[in-house]
C-alpha cells in the first residue's frame, strides 16, 4: 500500500514538474517571436535580433555566406569584361582635370589628394581665377555661402556644377530656412551630399572606413569582451538646435530616469570630463563600454549618419544603439549584424530590457562584434570610390560607380559605364524637388 501510494505521488509529482516544464517553454518560445515579430523584413542584418532563438535553441542567428551573397547582389558587380575596361580607361585617364571648389565647406580649405591610379589625374584647387581656365571640368558650391554675388557671373555649359551638402536636409530646411530657391536658378547638374541618392555619394565613413577598422584591430570577440567594464555611454552636446536633437536628448533622458545605466558625457550632460574627439585614448575610453548610443540630430532623414556611428562607436569596437535615420539606411552602409535600432522596439523600456539581457550574456552580446571577423569585400558597397575620386572619374567619362546608386537600373542605365568625357547629367526634377521633395516627411517634423 505505501509502496503504491509513493508511486501515485512520484507520479503525480512527474507529470507536475512536465506542466511546469512545459509552461517555461512556451513563455520562453513567446519571447522569442517577440524579438522577432517587430515587424522586421528579412535580411542578413536582422538576423541578429533572432539571439533569443540562438540562447534557447542553440541556432546559429547569422550565416556569413548570406551576408556576403548580399553584399554582392546590391553591389550590382562589373562583368569581368567591364573590369578591363575600368584598367584601361584609368590607365588612360591623364588628361588633368581641375576641379575647382568656388565655395569651400564653412570656409575651411583643406588640402585634397586625389589617387590617379584609382580615380584619374584631378586636381583641387580654391583659386577662383581657375574659373576660365581650360583644364577646369567641375566647379563645386557648399550650401553654407551660395548667395547672389557670390557665385560665377557666367557659366561655362562645359563646367559641372555640384552642389555641396553635409547637414541633414531638416538642418538645412528647418535649422537654417534654405529654401534652394536661388540654387535651383543657378542649376546644378549634380549633387554631392551624404545621401546614396546623390550624384556623388559622400558618407561620414564607408567601406575604406571600415576596412581600416577591420585591418588595424587584431584582438578576437572575445578578447575585446574582456577590456569592457562599462554598459552604456552617450556624448551629446547639440540639445536643442535642431527638432531631432531636441527629441533626442528627451529619449536619453528618459532611458536615465527608468534606472537603465547610461552615463552621459558632453554639454547636454553637464560637460562631465571625457576625452576629447581627437585625443588619443579617446577611442580606448569608448571601448570600456559594451554600447555607445549613437543617436543623430534629426529623425528619419534619409541616410544622415555621422561620425558618432563610424568613429565614437565602431572605431571603438563598441556596439552602436542608434536613432534617426530607418534601418534600412543603416543596413545599406553598416557592416552586417553590427548595430542594434531604436525603431526595432515598441518602447524604451522594451529597448532597455533588450540591452540589459545582452549585456547579461556574452553570447548574444558578442554577435553584434562578429562582424569583425569578416573580410573587407563582405562589408556593403564594397568597391564604391565615392567623394573626390567618384567626382574625378565621372570627369574622365567613368560612371562605374553608378551602380551603387539606389535608383540604378542596369536594363535602362541612366548613362553608360563608360562615356568619351563627362556624361551630361541633371539632377531631376530640380535640386529642391529631389533634396527636399524626395525625403521622408517625418524628417522636417521631428
């Protein structure tokens, strides 16, 4: 009878502890589709937001060869055929083409280098007495001082005027009160700003950036886990210049006040001491944190992602959370599985939880700092010579990097690879209707 009795209770208590077991699978297979049902299209970047999955299922969240099968398909890869032209058309491109840069960045007339093997024989120059002369092919204009009487009298229909920008389009609409009125008279034919949609695309870094971090960093996952002691840090000082900043420095606040452990450095902070942008142990004092908050000035602005992305917290093999431009402006310049986005989360307090988890466990932290164990081609718009060399070569007549323009259509290109000279080209429907007509609504409202 004892016997029976302590059977029926073994019995009992087995199918007990089954329930229990069963109810802690089902809440932890719940949590998983909550991480991953944030309304994420699928892509090699999202795969790291699958990390709950990879802790209670023991599946790997990122296949490299996805990444770099990617990586290749948005680079719209040369045939071998156009290759050998590129060698050819480089080889021959020694006719000195001057560009001249009419209205310098603020002022600021820093000397350029531009790599003849890579791009072409360009030249920079700030003398306005260049103007007429016959080796001038561009003549550049930043936004900041482009006012009547101070732009060109005449214009050479040979000259290719580019218009210059860095700011958000938010700073220069709202901020500033550009209306491009008087630009759209002087008609650019190109534009050169941080956006992929650009003529010329000129980003805060790229691939050259990140191949420089990928090539001087010589220490494993798991060995830059180690020299982390810290959680959190944001280096803020622009609070309330732009409507995003504003915003910005709210969010922050707020993540401060629910107790998540954030330390704020910069003049929104009270200027805490923390070294300097330039110092050198600038980038050692980042990398003591696990996540470095890397939120812009402006919301939703098409591809404004500064230095506080590339330099204060990759370059720092730090773990960027950022905030301002959509995922998938990231996506198109980030390396795969490096970041964690604001926008992927329905609450601060779900965004916190998120960064506290990882931050309790090596293994799913240590999949945002993988991406440091690929290879330079597997990082997006790999082979894209943006900036002064992108310039320079469309001088020669070599378009090949256009096809790393969003809108490139191989089937009906805008222009051939490859041009006698400088292709016409426009910028459509006029600066204003594209600069400010084609970004996101939200960017001006934020």
């Amino acid at each position: 009878m004892e016997n029976e009795y302590n059977s029926t209770s073994l019995s009992i208590r087995c199918k007990i502890a089954v329930i229990i077991v069963t109810i802690f699978v089902l809440l932890e297979i719940t949590t998983v589709s909550h991480w991953e049902n944030k309304n994420l299209k699928y892509s090699p970047w999202n795969l790291n937001h699958q990390f709950w999955k990879s802790v209670y299922m023991g599946i790997n969240p990122i296949n490299i060869s996805d990444i770099v099968l990617y990586n290749q398909r948005t680079a719209g890869l040369l045939s071998e055929k156009d290759k050998d032209e590129l060698k050819i058309r480089l080889a021959n491109a020694t006719d000195k083409k001057v560009i001249l840069v009419w209205i310098p960045g603020f002022g600021v007339k820093g000397a350029v280098s531009i790599d003849a093997v890579k791009c072409g024989n360009c030249e920079v120059t700030y003398d306005r007495d260049k103007l007429n002369d016959e080796s001038t092919a561009a003549v550049i204009m930043h936004f900041d001082a482009i006012r009547p009487g101070n732009v060109p009298t005449t214009r050479n229909p040979k000259h290719l005027y580019i218009f210059w920008d860095m700011e958000s389009t938010a700073t220069l609409k709202v901020v500033r009160g550009v209306s491009l009125q008087f630009e759209d008279s002087i008609q650019f034919n190109a534009s050169w700003t941080h956006r992929r949609d650009s003529s010329f695309h000129a980003p805060y870094g790229n691939y050259h950036t990140l191949t420089q971090i990928l090539e001087s960093n010589k220490l494993t996952p798991e060995e830059l886990l180690k020299k982390k002691t810290k959680t959190a840090v944001a280096i803020v000082s622009n609070c309330a210049i732009t409507p995003g900043a504003k915003t910005r420095i709210r969010l922050l606040q707020e993540l401060e006040k629910m107790g998540f452990n954030l330390e704020g450095y910069g003049g929104c902070f009270g200027n805490k001491n923390f070294p300097n942008h330039g110092d050198k142990n600038y980038h050692d004092a980042v990398q003591k944190y696990k996540f470095y908050f890397a939120f812009e000035n402006s919301y939703h602005c098409k591809d404004y992602i500064t230095e506080k992305f590339f330099n204060n917290a990759l370059m720092s093999n730090a773990v960027p959370v950022v905030w301002g431009p959509k995922r998938e402006d990231y996506e198109a310049i980030a390396p795969p599985g490096s970041f964690i986005h604001v926008d992927d989360f329905s609450s601060l307090k779900e965004l916190a939880n998120y960064i506290k988890y990882l931050d309790r466990n090596d293994t799913a932290y240590l999949e945002y700092l993988r991406w440091l164990t690929l290879k330079p081609s597997d990082m997006p718009r790999y082979g894209l010579e943006g900036g002064w060399c992108h310039i320079c070569r469309a001088l020669h007549g070599i378009n090949v990097d256009d096809i790393y323009h969003p809108k490139y259509d191989p089937a009906n290109p805008e222009r051939p690879l490859f041009t006698k000279g400088l292709a016409p080209r426009t910028i459509k429907p006029s600066l204003s209707g594209w600069f400010y007509g084609e970004e996101n609504p939200e960017c001006f409202n934020t």
